[in-house]
C-alpha cells in the first residue's frame, strides 16, 4: 500500500505539534495542578501591585508587575510562542513537506527557505505516533517530529493510513482531542 501526503507547516500546524508533543511527552496537567501554576503569578503582580500602591513606583513593585504580567500572558499562550518562533527563525516562512509512505519506508521531503530536502527512513525510527482532530503527528524522539495534516492526503486516507502506520510500527496512536 502507499500513502502520500502533503502538509504546509503553518503556525496553526506548528502549534498543535508542540502542543502534541507536550502532552505526549508530559502528560496533561490536572485542572488544580493548573489552577495552582497560575496562582504563583498572580501572587507576583498581587505583591507588585500592593507595593504600587502603598509606596509608589519604587523598582521592586516594577518589577513584580512586569514579572507577574509576563509570566500571566506566558503560561497560556507558550506553545503559540513557540510556534511563532519555529516558523519566523526555523522554517523561515511556510513550507510544505511531502511525507510518502510504503511497505519499505518513508520519504520525507521539503522545501524551505534553505533549500530542499529529502530523507528517507524505515518505521522503526518512529518512537511515538499521535492524532489529534486535524493532524497525525509522528515522532521520532522528544525532539523530532512530522506533523500530517489528516486532510492533506494526496494518495490514501487518513483512516487507512492510520492502520497501515499502526500495523507497520506494532504502535498504537495516541489520541488528543485538540
């Protein structure tokens, strides 16, 4: 069987992919877990702003307001971030990778601001598979990765691909609901 499948590594791709990988990598924090990592922050700008106000624009409330308000914005936009940053320093722009799939291998092949290129590999480089609503995601360690848009098939379907990758790996994928 063959699979061929195009996907343009938008910001959106790229942040379903960090996000991915986070959360496969991680484990999804429990709601209290994240409740609490958002208190340390606003205890920050709470101290800063108390300062403020009872003793003026001294450096210390300045910097407890700046450092509460980054950390406020960081936590929940971090994987946005880091989406912005591969596509404006990485990839240089949006690039399309074709990832052609058969019973010898995988291709990958791309073409960025840098050039083109191509890599060939066999399935038992892929250390996780992953799935979310839109995309497969295919790792190869905590670093390196594929993301495939489900809608990007150019030969096959995802449903077929994911039994085919599945039974070619001896993985199973993991599911996010993203």
């Amino acid at each position: 069987m063959k699979f061929l499948n195009k996907t343009i590594y938008n910001r959106k791709a790229l942040e379903k992919l960090n996000l991915t990988v986070n959360w496969a990598l991680t484990g999804r924090s429990k709601p209290l877990i994240r409740v609490l990592g958002m208190m340390i922050p606003l205890a920050i700008f709470g101290s800063g702003l108390y300062l403020f106000r009872e003793h003026g624009m001294i450096p210390i409330a300045v910097a407890e307001l700046a450092l509460g308000t980054f950390l406020l914005l960081w936590m929940p936009f971090y994987h946005r971030f880091q989406a912005w940053a591969a596509s404006k320093l990485m990839l240089k722009g949006n690039p399309e990778y074709t990832l052609d799939f058969n019973e010898k291998g995988y291709t990958v092949s791309s073409t960025t601001a840098y050039g083109a290129a191509t890599d060939r590999a066999d399935y038992s480089t892929l250390w996780k598979l992953c799935e979310t609503r839109e995309y497969f995601i295919l790792l190869l360690n905590k670093h390196t990765g594929y993301i495939m848009d489900k809608d990007g098939f150019v030969q096959g379907s995802a449903g077929e691909f994911r039994q085919f990758l599945a039974g070619e790996t001896g993985l199973a994928f993991q599911y996010f609901d993203l």
